[in-house]
C-alpha cells in the first residue's frame, strides 16, 4: 500500500512540476500576444478556441444533475478562474513586465494556505505564517525595485496581479469540496463553460479586425494559452487537488517565479535589476520554507 502510495505520489507532483513549466511561461505569451491585442481579447480568445471542444466531453452535459448549491459554487469558481484571474492579469501586464507578473503570482500558495486553514480547517505549522511574512516582505521590495522607488502605476500593477492571484486562490479553495461528490474533469469542463460565457460582455466590438491583424507570435500564443494552459491545465490541476491538501498543491506554485522571470529574460529581453532578484529570491525563500511537496495522509 505505501509503495502503491509512493508511486501515486510521483505521478502527480510530475504533472503538476509539468504543468507549472507549461504555466510559467504563460507570462511570456501573454505578453507577446499583447503586442496586438487588448487584455480583454487575449482573455476572450483563448477560452473561445477550445470553447467548441468542451461540447466533446460528456462531463458538460452531466451539469444537469448537479444540486443548486453545488451549481452555486461551480459558477463561482467559473467566474474566479476565468473571467477574473485573466483579465486581472492581463491588465497587469500592460504595466509590468512578465518577469515581474510571474514572480508576483509566486504569492498565491500561502494566501492559499490561510484561506484553508479558514475555510476548509487544513491544519498548518507556525511555518506557513513565517513564509507568508517572508513573502510579503518579498512582494514591498520587488515593488520597490522595479522603479527605484514606490510609483502609483507600479503599485497598481502589482495590486492586478495579487487580485488575479487572490481570485485563484480563492477558487482553489472553493472547488475543493466539490470533488467528494463529482470528478475533477467535471469541475473543469463546467468551469471553463461558465466561466467562458461570462467573459461575453467584455468582448471588443473590433476583435474580428484585430483577429486578421494578429502576427503569427500572437497567433502560437493564444493557441498555447487555449490548449495547454487551459484545456490539458486545468484537467491536471483539479485531478491534483482531489489527491492533495489546496495548500500543498498550491506549493508548485513557486515554479512560476523561477521558470516566468527566467522566460521573460530570455525571450523578451527584460531585465531584472538587484533589488527585483533580491524581491523575487524573498518570495520563493518564504514559498519554499512553508510549503513542502509531500502528499498528505
């Protein structure tokens, strides 16, 4: 049994290590798709790729047979993870770099962490508070570092990309319970069929032009955002979460600091300056001594 356990184990801290890599350079693609499209399409677009494939997966059509105040919480998670997350961090972007974005979502496993403990009664050690005061200190000096000192427009940015991260983490807590009753492909189908609809509104009358302008960077990217991020993501997220506590699932999180930052120098040609690496580094230092990849009894 424990050896059946261990390998369980292994496959799923493997996807998810996979699945960070995947959404760690997300930030890099969302800001070459910006170079042609507004946050708002960039959002629109990559569910509406895959929008068609959903109807493929018999898991939408069992949303039927869901309670009312289960479909309550589904609709909740849909509009947390689609709607809000994306636009919160595409507008981010429009101010910060993808390094600075990618270090700053680095924050989300510890808010994760204390809305467990709050609302799902996970148990944690004096160590996910003493990261989440090393994290904080981390996200006042990267802040600080991007400009030399505190700016409005920087301030802002980094406050769009803490909501984006605060509306994951409250998803994730939010869509925990529901997988004592139904699989995590449901959640997932659901979630982006909802939540897809509920993007709508924000749709760009001029998007069909922008659609035919868009170069072919652009192009690879909404394709890499839609498909791999979203579709195969989200599928591997919420298998992981009907296996591990919402804290330590979330503990992969820290992937995105390293291997974001990192993608953004390389292929954008951004730079980080002493005091942003010493800001990041304090981020994933306060990530890594609170949450430990292990997985739970």
């Amino acid at each position: 049994m424990k050896k059946q356990r261990n390998s369980q184990a292994v496959k799923v801290n493997l996807s998810l290590f996979l699945l960070f890599l995947i959404w760690a350079n997300s930030y890099t693609l969302i800001k070459l798709a910006g170079k042609d499209l507004p946050p708002s399409s960039i959002a629109f677009l990559r569910f509406f790729i895959i929008f068609p494939f959903l109807f493929f997966f018999p898991s939408l059509y069992r949303i039927r047979t869901v309670e009312r105040k289960d479909l309550i919480k589904i609709i909740l998670v849909a509009i947390l993870t689609v709607p809000a997350y994306h636009l919160f961090l595409n507008n981010a972007e429009t101010i910060l770099n993808a390094s600075v974005a990618a270090i700053t979502a680095g924050f989300s496993p510890l808010l994760t962490s204390i809305l467990s403990v709050i609302f799902l009664k996970e148990k944690l050690g004096i160590k996910i508070y003493a990261g989440l005061i090393i994290s904080l200190l981390g996200v006042t000096v990267l802040t600080y570092g991007i400009s030399g000192r505190f700016e409005v427009n920087n301030s802002i940015g980094v406050l769009l990309s803490l909501s984006a991260v605060s509306s994951w983490a409250i998803a994730t807590v939010i869509s925990k319970p529901l997988f004592e009753k139904y699989r995590p492909l449901d959640v997932t189908i659901w979630s982006i069929f909802i939540g897809t609809l509920f993007l709508i509104p924000f749709v760009r009358k001029d998007i069909i032009n922008q659609v035919f302008n868009m170069h072919f960077s652009s192009i690879f990217a909404i394709f890499y955002l839609g498909f791999l991020s979203i579709l195969w993501g989200y599928t591997v997220w919420y298998r992981a979460l009907e296996q591990k506590k919402a804290s330590s699932t979330a503990a992969f999180i820290y992937l995105n600091p390293i291997v974001g930052s990192a993608s953004g120098v390389v292929f954008l040609g951004e730079r980080l300056n002493t005091i942003m690496i010493i800001g990041g580094l304090t981020i994933i230092l306060g990530l890594i001594f609170a949450n430990p990849l292990k997985m739970e009894d």
